[in-house]
C-alpha cells in the first residue's frame, strides 16, 4: 500500500520513538518531537506505539492514498480535519492539509505504520547528522502494510496542550534568578527548531554564567547563555554544551514543547521530582485506557 506526496508542507519527516544509546557518538534520541501524539494516534489504529510516522511542522501537506488507508492525524490541529478520529481514505482520496489553526506539529499515522529503512534501529529522521530518511519531498511514494483495527477513545487530557511548562531544577539551578524566570513569561522566537527553541524575556541567571566546561545535557535542559536569554533543548539537541542549565522539563510536558510556536509565550513553573514522577505516571495511565 503507497502514500504518494503531492505536495510536503513546510517541513514534513518520518518519526517513531528515535534511537536511544548513541548519545556517546554525539547523536541525540531525536524521534517524534510529541511522542504522546505519535503513541495516541498509533493506539488508535491498533499499531504499535512506535510505528513511524508523519510529522508535519506549521503546514501540513498534501498526500495521495492510491490503495486506500485507515489515518488518524493527531497533535496540531488543521483547520477543517478532525484529530484523534481514524478516518477511512477511499483508494484513490487526498488528504489536504493546510496551516495549522492551533499548535506547531501534527502526526499522520496510518494503520500497519510507515515502511521505512532503520538506521541504528529506528526510522526516524535526524536532521542534523543526516540519519533516517530525507524530509519529503513532492513525488515521494511511501508504503505501508495497512491492517490494525483500532479501538478506544482518547481522553480529553492527552489532547490538551499548556503554555505553563513545569520544570525540576537543573545541575547549575544555583545560578539562576528564580524570582525573576519563575515570575517571567518569555516569548518562542523564530530562532526555533526540534534542535531548541530560544526565548526572549527577562534575563534569567545571576553571578557567574555563560561559558563553562562542557558537560551532557539533557532532553528538555534550559540553558543560560551570557544574555541571559534561555535556550530550551529539544529532540534534535547536541548532546553536550558549555552553558549552565538552571532547569529542566518534566518528561510529562515536553509534549507541550513540542506545540510550542514562534511568539507563543510561556511560563515555567518549579515542582519536585516526585512531582514530575507522578505527572509522568499520571500520562501513562491515560494513555493505557486508549
């Protein structure tokens, strides 16, 4: 079974749950930047949680169905398409897409999941160092292998997005201004990708930061360069930096990252570690009613 692309969108790759253990070669777990929204769109077509794929940036494209399918398009919302439904593509039918009206990422997912080549053990396209396959482009033929029933519906939970980000502080948290970055609301510039999103706002360390040795850093890590200006790690991210990391974000929120536009605006609120254990297992249980 084919998915014919006729026309990509603005930037649109093939994702699953990324390739974990190569963080020592200096190559980040990449995958869906909203896993929660690939895992919810696979379950509802009875495919594997980490099926690949499509993951559509801002604009979401046009795609040609010669055989049929069964799709379920999750995460950002285009206008006129229902999300988190399976829908069933006669042979022959387009899905159009267009800009999304809320959020940054949509995933199409179709039942039996994208047929792509593994590289290290994962389909996922990894920009930066060039694994996985290219984005797409106009003329591209996907397969697939259809099948899957599906079952279930989503709770309303897993299909809402927050502009409030919940953090833990980060190995350098001493440096920063909690008054000031836990009080601030700080503007995603255009200087935003799945490597990080940069941020503009009050200046959010004090005393000594910027340039330091370079250490690990982590999914989700917010870094403070010497502007002061906080730079938020994301799915494609280096794997090591030279710059404090004053917080970072809970597992069960980075998901929310992921919807994160150019000038949407956030605040990040402090919680413990069990806090953020029990978010976390909080999502897993919803996503096991599915």
């Amino acid at each position: 079974m084919r998915i014919v692309v006729t026309s990509p969108g603005m930037l649109t790759t093939i994702q699953d749950l990324g390739r974990a253990g190569h963080g020592i070669q200096g190559v980040s777990r990449a995958g869906a930047a909203d896993a929660l929204a690939l895992r919810v769109g696979n379950r509802l077509l009875g495919n594997p949680e980490g099926a690949a794929a499509l993951e559509m940036t801002l604009l979401g494209g046009t795609f040609a169905f010669p055989d049929g399918a069964r799709i379920v398009l999750t995460g950002a919302r285009p206008a006129a398409m229902p999300v988190y439904q399976r829908m069933e593509m006669a042979p022959g039918e387009e899905c159009r897409l267009g800009a999304f009206v809320a959020g940054a990422r949509c995933y199409l997912c179709v039942a039996g999941g994208i047929d792509a080549p593994l590289t290290a053990g994962s389909a996922s396209t990894h920009l930066p160092s060039g694994l996985g396959p290219a984005p797409l482009r106009k003329g591209d033929t996907l397969r697939f292998h259809g099948g899957g029933a599906g079952s279930g519906r989503v709770p309303e939970e897993l299909t809402r997005y927050e502009t409030r980000i919940r953090v833990t502080r980060g190995a350098q948290w001493a440096q920063c201004n909690e008054e000031v970055f836990y009080a601030s609301e700080y503007e995603v510039t255009t200087d935003a990708n799945r490597m990080g999103l940069r941020l503009a706002g009050p200046a959010a360390a004090s005393g000594q930061n910027g340039q330091m040795v370079t250490e690990g850093v982590p999914l989700g890590a917010i870094q403070i360069p010497s502007n002061g200006q906080p730079i938020l790690l994301f799915v494609d991210q280096q794997t090591t930096g030279g710059y404090p990391k004053i917080a970072n974000v809970i597992s069960a929120d980075l998901p929310n990252v992921a919807q994160l536009r150019p000038r949407d605006r956030v605040r990040f609120q402090l919680v413990s570690p069990e806090e953020a254990r029990r978010a976390l297992l909080g999502q897993e249980e919803l996503i096991r009613q599915i």
